[in-house]
C-alpha cells in the first residue's frame, strides 16, 4: 500500500476515534460477506460503525487521537474495529448477541475501550447486559418519583376516608 494511501488511512481513523465513546475489537475470520453485511446493518442502527483496518494503522491512530493502547493480544489476528458513536451499550448488545450465537463461530468478541478504559472480554458483557441508557433513566425517574406518590397517596388517604364517612351518614339519612 502506498505510503500516502497509510496516512490518509490513518488520519481517517483517527478522526472517527476522536467522535467515538467506545472502541470494541473482534476478530471475524472465517465470516460470511451475508453475516458480515448483516453484523454490519445491525450495528449502524444501534449507532456505530465497524471498520477493518491493519492493526498497525489502527494502533498509529489509537496513538494519535491520544488514547491509551490496546493490549497487545487484542490487536493480533484479522480484527474489526466497531466504533460507537452513542449509546455504547446498545452497540455491546448487538456485537454480543452475534458473538454468542450458536450458528455464528466466525464472530469471536475480544475486548474494547470504553472512553478510555480498556476492556477486557468479562467487563464487556457486563457493559451489554446493562439495560439501555433510556431504560436507565426511567428507572431513575421512578425511584425518584416513588416518593412523591407514596406521600401523594397518604395525603389523598385521609379525604377520600372523610368523603366516604360522608357518603355514608348521607345514604342513613336518606334511608331514615
């Protein structure tokens, strides 16, 4: 490869690593261009991009975009790169989803960097069993809220009982 294709190669890279939150690395020997096209459309839609590049102008761009290497046995073999631009997790999910597929051997998830903490394989299934960030904030609003209702309920207690005392002295009067 000409030395000007490497640097522009390169400087792409870099770019892309400066606007992602999280890098995770896979290796795909053996792959299907359908599986790959697919892993690739999925990926897209939870918001990030997969990229194969030589490992040596992956880690010259890690460098340059000032973020800590990757170790050296995630960066061995023919590696995709998956970038996520959002919600990493959403993008953790669907690489874990096609890593633990019965049918799909080709696809074996190493590790990442999210931010920059480089994980390992057990750290990045945590981060795809965590719910998604809008799940996370529900749950937030909720435990923040449960309160809020819990007091609105006894304050709503004791009128609804005078309303019901009420209602009944009117139905013995009507009855007398």
């Amino acid at each position: 490869m000409p030395a000007s294709v490497k640097y522009e190669l390169v400087a792409d890279l870099k770019e892309k690593l400066e606007r992602s939150n999280a890098i995770f690395v896979a290796e795909y020997r053996g792959m299907t261009v359908a599986a790959s096209t697919a892993l690739r459309a999925r990926v897209r839609a939870a918001g990030g991009e997969m990229k194969v590049a030589k490992n040596t102008l992956f880690s010259i761009a890690i460098k340059e975009a000032g973020l800590p290497e990757l170790p050296e046995d995630l960066t061995k073999g023919p590696n995709i790169f998956t970038l996520s631009y959002g919600d990493p997790v959403s993008v953790a999910k669907v690489l874990k989803e096609c890593a633990t597929d019965k049918t799909q051997k080709a696809f074996v998830l190493k590790g990442g960097m999210l931010g920059s903490t480089v994980l390992d394989l057990q750290q990045l299934h945590a981060l795809a069993d965590l719910p998604s960030k809008d799940v996370l904030i529900g749950q937030v609003v909720r435990t923040i809220a449960a309160p809020i209702s819990g007091l609105v309920n006894v304050l709503s207690g004791t009128v609804r009982g005078l309303v019901t005392c009420l209602a009944q002295i009117r139905d013995k009067k009507d009855a007398a």
